[in-house]
C-alpha cells in the first residue's frame, strides 16, 4: 500500500505542478539568464516540500473551511499577479530586454527575494500545494499519508530541477532581444490571465 501511495503521490503532484504558473515562470526566465539557478530551484523545491507536508497532515482543511483565507489570498493574490504582469509586460515593450536579460545583475539575495514573494504570495500555490493535494493526501489511510507526501515532494523536485537546469541548458540559442521579449510576454499574459481568474472567480 505505501508504493501505491508513493506513486499517488508522485502522479498528482506532478499534475498540479506541471503547469504555467507564476512560480514556474520565475524559474524558467531565471534558468534562460543561466543566473542562480540552483539557489532558485533549491528555495522553490524546500518550500513545495514544507508545503505539501503542512496540506497532507492538515492545514489544507483549515485554510479552506476559512472564508477569510481564501478572501484574503484571492485579493492580495490577485494584486499580486497583476503587479508582476505589468513589470513583465514593460520588459517585453523594451527594445533592450534581451540584452539587459544577458547581463544578469540582479544579485542572489533580489532573486530570491522575489522567488519567495513568488511561492508565498501566490495564493494558487496555497490552493493547488496546500489545499487540493492535501485534500487528497487526507483522503490516504493514516499509516500511507507519509509515503504520499513523499511521493508529492520527489515530483516537485523533479519538476523544478528539469524547469531550471532544462532551461539553463538551451539558453545559449535564446540570446536575441526578440526571443527575451517574446518569453516575457508570455510570462505577462500567464501572470495577467491568473490575476484576472482569481478576480471574476471566488476560490473554493
């Protein structure tokens, strides 16, 4: 039963994670610049593991029997998002993103810094992380809740070294202006597309 949690686990954490997201997007751009990128997956990999083992064993059931919480995740969050679309959005209007995307001067403590906003901040971290995969990890009988957990945290880490390093390794090809406004770009409508869902739409 504790393998059959384990790739529970495993499977839906991979689900939940592997998408475009703010967090992952942070990850991608920083993995393209080839600056800090093993700091970066580190610090997002530690906090998905703190956070899937705080949904499994409970706090997801708390935060969502809490009409504050999700209030307060949907409207912060919400400003959130829509605050790094536009500074997103301003770097792909700029004829030197590219360059400027090179020469990676942005120090390890800025980065990480906005790594950080960037997990905790984001209420869709708490509601996919903490809630739905805690609900779910819940449901496992209590001797198997561990191994599920596991499971979850192999697949983040996972994920997070292939998004980093992956990108990292293909960045060589990606120097052009164009390529960098075009990947910001993206990234604004993604972070705008989140803040505007988490407006019209109540969480829950």
């Amino acid at each position: 039963m504790a393998c059959t949690a384990l790739l529970q686990g495993w499977l839906t954490g991979a689900g939940l994670i592997v998408a475009i997201g703010a967090q992952n997007a942070l990850v991608l751009r920083q993995g393209l610049m080839r600056q800090h990128v093993a700091p970066v997956v580190a610090l997002c990999a530690l906090s998905d593991v703190v956070l899937i083992c705080l949904g499994v064993f409970g706090l997801g059931s708390l935060i969502a029997a809490s009409p504050l919480l999700l209030t307060l995740f949907r409207y912060g969050g919400a400003a959130f998002l829509l605050v790094y679309a536009a500074s997103a959005a301003r770097r792909a209007l700029s004829p030197k993103a590219g360059l400027q995307a090179q020469m990676g001067s942005a120090s390890l403590g800025a980065v990480l810094g906005s790594t950080l906003a960037m997990t905790y901040l984001n209420p869709h971290v708490y509601l996919d992380t903490v809630v739905l995969l805690g609900t779910v990890g819940a449901q496992q009988p209590s001797g198997d809740r561990a191994a599920f957990a596991a499971g979850a945290c192999v697949a983040s880490v996972m994920w997070f070294s292939l998004l980093g390093f992956g990108a990292a390794a293909v960045a060589a090809p990606l120097r052009r202006a164009a390529v960098w406004r075009g990947i910001d770009a993206v990234i604004a409508l993604v972070m705008a597309c989140l803040g505007l869902q988490l407006l019209l739409r109540p969480l829950g």
